[in-house]
C-alpha cells in the first residue's frame, strides 16, 4: 500500500504566508541571540556582585574568628547545609564561591545564597549572604526580554505583512489585467500610479506593470491594424463580386459556366465569413434577445440545410437568445459535420443543450486544445476553418459556451449550452419571436439559417 504523500494547504504557497514565515523565523532567531547575550552579561554582573559582598563577608568573618570574636550572623564553621563542593575547596586550603540553597541571615528561612568558604583550622569557615533578591533581578530580566521580544515580534510581522501585502496586492492587480487581456479584453491596463511619470523612481513591480501595460498596447494596435486589414479587403472585394456575379449569370448553360459560378459563390461567402470575423473580433455586435422553444429552432435549422440529420429532442426547454445568431451557430455545426465527419449525424436537444455529432475521425487534437483556428483545416484543402469560429464567436455573443470533444465511441462532438430561461412568457415560442430584449444588428448580411462548412 502506497503511502500519500503529505500536501500542504494552497495558501502556504502564497508570497504574504512565506514572508510571515520568513519574518517570524528571523525576528525570533534575533530576539532569541540579543536576550541570550544580555541575559548572559546581566547575570554575570550580578552574580560578580554577590561574589564581591559575600567574599568581603569571609573577609570580616576571617578577622573575627582568628580575633577570637564571635561570629557574625550569616557565618559558622562547619554550618549545616553548606555545599560539598565548596567543603572541599575550604578543606583544600583555598577560598571559593558557589550559589546554592541556604538559610536566609534574617529570617532563618532557606532560599537561594551565595556561599563563601575558607580553611580555618583544618575545617571550612563559610559566610553566606542572601541571593533571592539578585535571583529575582535575573528573573525579572528573562521576562522582560521575553515580552519585549514578543512585542518587537508581533509589531515586525504586522509591519511586514503590511508593506507585503501593498506589494501582494498590485501583483494581484497585475495577474487580473493580464487575464482580462488573455480572455480578450485589450483595453484592459493596471495603470500603475508610479508609472504615470517616468522621471519618478520605480520598484519592481511597478516595472512589470509598466511592461504589461506597454504589451498590451502593442498587441491592441497590432490586432487592431489586422482587424481593419480583414475588414478592409472584404468591403473592397465585395463590389467586384457583385459584378463578378452578375456577370456568370449571364454566361450561357455549360460545365465551365457552372464551375465559374460555383467559385463565384464560395468567394463570396468567404468574403461575408471575413466580414463577419471582423465584426465579431471588434466585439460591437449587439443581440436581438427574445424567448424561444430550443427544439423547434434546432429543428428548422437542419430543415434549411438540406442535409440528412437526425433531430433527437429528449428534453424541451426555452431560452431567451437572439434567435438569428442561435441558428447561425447550429448551421456551422451541422454543415461541419457533413463536410468533414461522417454519417449519421445527430443534432439532439437536451433542454437548454443543443449537442451535434457525427461519426467520423473526430476533431484534430489541436482545434481541442485550442479551439477553432482561421486558415487552419485538418485535411488537404477542405473549407478554410471559419465556420467553427464563427459558431464560437457567435456563441459567445449570445451567452452561451460552445465545447468540442470527441465522442467515447468515435466521431465529433459539439456541443452548445445556453442560458435557461427561467420566467414566464405567453408570447416566447419556435414561431413566435417572444419578447424583444434588445435592438437588432442591422449590419450583419447574414440569412439566419446560413451554415458555413469548416475544418474540424
């Protein structure tokens, strides 16, 4: 059996949780260094003044006793309780010092006592003095550098995390624009405040932001230039198509005659999928929202198109779209799968779910890991790869997301969902426009039923 290994939060992987960590572990490593250091000094000093006083007690003790005097309180030869240790020093003819435990000079008490002994006639002649007061000193010193370090620890960290969390915060800023600008909004810009003036000193981050904001400049100029450029050579071409097409019209009956109108007509609409591209990617398009029954539209879709698909309707439901472009999207499905997969193709509606399928080799593994792509197609010459984006821009006009897959058993996948709607409506219906949300598009050309093919 295989061990799991331990995986921290998400949140330990955050810039504001590593500097707190960070902050805490260095304020604790210096606070714990400068107590060790005064704690050390202080106590040496005291101790060396207990040493001074109780070895100046010896010394009038000495006199005393080699006087034949008695001896003062806090003093004895041989006293119960003095130090083993400090008996072999006296009793090797020398003098030492040592705290221990002791009775109090005052009230006979025992408590903390700073030791001195001394030879005297073959026996240790020893003085003591009180050490609790100095004991209480060191004491109070250890708590006062403990509550202090915490104190300085606790206003570092919240200093840190603020100045951190300033920096935290424009980055986030910085990774939202950036995701607005991935997702497709190109005047999306961070603005920092310290990029403003060039002459003003700049941080890190603000240079980022500053390098995000000049990118995104540069792709909305340059996407900007190719829209127009799109736009551009479709309007132009679409007069002498005009003419174009007039003109094989009046070529009499013949196979070349059919051929020549055959291009004519796919250049042509080309030359509106082009158009449509370009309004699409300027995003002005605005949507005609009415309420409809999903299974009839689905349903006069695949009647238009002319072509031999299944219509499976397992749930009905009724979604407020623009009729127009909901039928738009559905055609390009459908003349996909025709011109590219493989019989049947299946267009079922699952309440607010239209999903079309046929059973050919499926979508490329390019087109879904990242979605349609224009001029791109999976096969020698077949369509121009417009439809399906075109049915994924239109898609997302309306509010609804296109997926692609690939089906468990084989075959292409589309499938659209569209908002529900969840109100009541006598007039929304297949043949009834509903109620009107909102003014039509009066520049798009488009029939509402015209599907153009594409590449998978």
């Amino acid at each position: 059996m295989r061990r799991r290994r331990f995986r921290a939060p998400s949140w330990t992987a955050s810039l504001t949780w590593k500097s707190a960590v960070f902050l805490t572990a260095m304020c604790c490593t210096l606070a714990a260094l400068l107590g060790f250091l005064v704690h050390t000094a202080v106590t040496r000093q005291v101790v060396e003044q207990a040493r001074e006083k109780t070895l100046d007690k010896l010394e009038a003790v000495t006199e005393a006793y080699e006087a034949g005097e008695p001896l003062p309180p806090g003093s004895g030869i041989d006293p119960p309780g003095l130090p083993g240790s400090l008996r072999e020093v006296a009793a090797g003819g020398e003098r030492g010092t040592v705290v221990a435990d002791g009775p109090r000079p005052r009230d006979g008490r025992r408590g903390p006592a700073m030791w001195a002994a001394g030879p005297a006639d073959g026996r240790a002649l020893a003085a003591w003095t009180d050490y609790s007061h100095s004991a209480r000193t060191i004491g109070g010193l250890d708590r006062a550098i403990i509550g202090s370090s915490l104190l300085a620890i606790a206003a570092t960290l919240l200093v840190g995390l603020f100045a951190v969390g300033r920096v935290t915060r424009r980055l986030h800023q910085s990774a939202r624009v950036a995701r607005r600008i991935g997702a497709g909004d190109l005047d999306a810009r961070v603005a920092d405040p310290r990029t403003a003036r060039p002459v003003r000193a700049q941080d890190e981050v603000a240079i980022v932001a500053g390098a995000l904001d000049a990118m995104a400049s540069t792709l909305q100029r340059k996407l900007q230039t190719e829209q127009r450029f799109t736009a551009d050579v479709a309007h132009e071409l679409r007069t002498p198509l005009t003419g174009l097409t007039a003109a094989a019209e009046l070529l009499p009956p013949s196979r070349p005659a059919e051929l020549v109108r055959d291009r004519v007509q796919a250049l042509r609409a080309l030359t509106e999928d082009l158009l449509e591209i370009s309004r699409l990617d300027a995003r002005t398009e605005r949507v005609d929202l009415a309420v409809h029954d999903l299974a009839p539209v689905a349903e006069r879709v695949v009647r238009a198109s002319g072509t031999r698909t299944e219509v499976r309707v397992r749930g009905a439901a009724r979604v407020e779209t623009d009729r127009r472009r909901l039928e738009r999207v559905i055609g390009n499905l459908v003349a996909n799968a025709h011109r590219h997969g493989a019989p049947p193709v299946v267009v079922e509606v699952d309440g607010p779910v239209v999903s079309v399928r046929d059973h050919g080799p499926g979508f490329p593994a390019y087109l879904l890991r990242d979605g349609p792509q224009r001029f791109r197609t999976d096969g020698a010459g077949k369509g121009h790869g417009l439809g399906l984006t075109i049915a994924l821009g239109q898609a997302e006009v309306i509010g609804a997301r296109l997926e692609f897959a690939v089906a468990p058993d084989g075959g292409a996948l589309a499938r659209l969902t569209l908002p529900e709607y969840g109100g009541s409506d006598d007039g929304g219906s297949g043949g009834n426009p509903g109620v009107r949300r909102g003014p039509a598009d009066e520049n798009d050309p488009d029939g509402p039923t015209r599907g153009t093919p594409d590449a998978p």
